[in-house]
C-alpha cells in the first residue's frame, strides 16, 4: 500500500502530517509537491505549500494564519505526488 493519513500536529505556522505505509521513506516524483489545500476555522481551504521533512509533510499558506485542517487530491482529477520510495502513491483525504 501506498502512504495513508495516520495523524497531524498544528505547529508554528502550519500543519505536520504524519503517514503510515512510508517504507523506506516518502518522495515527489514531481519538482515539488502538489494538490495540498490548507483551511482555518472557517472551513475554506486554499491550496497549500506542502514538503517533505523528515518523513513528514509540512502544509502551510502565508494566506491561512491558524490552520486546522488539510485536505490531499481532493478535487476530480487530481494527481498524486506523494509517494513511498516504492512507488506506491499516497491515498487521498481530508483531516478532521
């Protein structure tokens, strides 16, 4: 299986993902990471920066101050760009 949801940590400034299924790590097979959206208490989520550090992702906006929540390849047609080190994409989701 490829990388799923496990947990998040709301830190300075953005959102901590954390991922069960990362194997031998995760990566982007593109230049960077995509189809993250970030939200605030209001719900309305935007799309978001998203990297990998330390076989996490970080999600933040500049335009989303306290975010609670993210959502990954959520829309019809979007296309994965996370995933584990053998080639497995990540699922889609939505924090809660």
């Amino acid at each position: 299986n490829g990388p799923v949801y496990k947990s998040l940590v709301i830190s300075a400034g953005g959102i901590k993902l954390q991922f069960n299924n990362t194997g031998e790590g995760l990566i982007t097979r593109k230049e960077k990471l995509t189809e993250f959206e970030i939200a605030g208490k209001d719900g309305h989520y935007i799309k978001a920066n998203a990297k990998i550090v330390n076989n996490e992702v970080f999600v933040s906006s500049p335009l989303v101050k306290d975010p609670v929540s993210v959502r990954y390849c959520w829309r019809n047609g979007a296309e994965a760009s996370l995933f584990n080190k053998a080639g497995l994409p990540a699922w889609q989701f939505r924090t809660k």
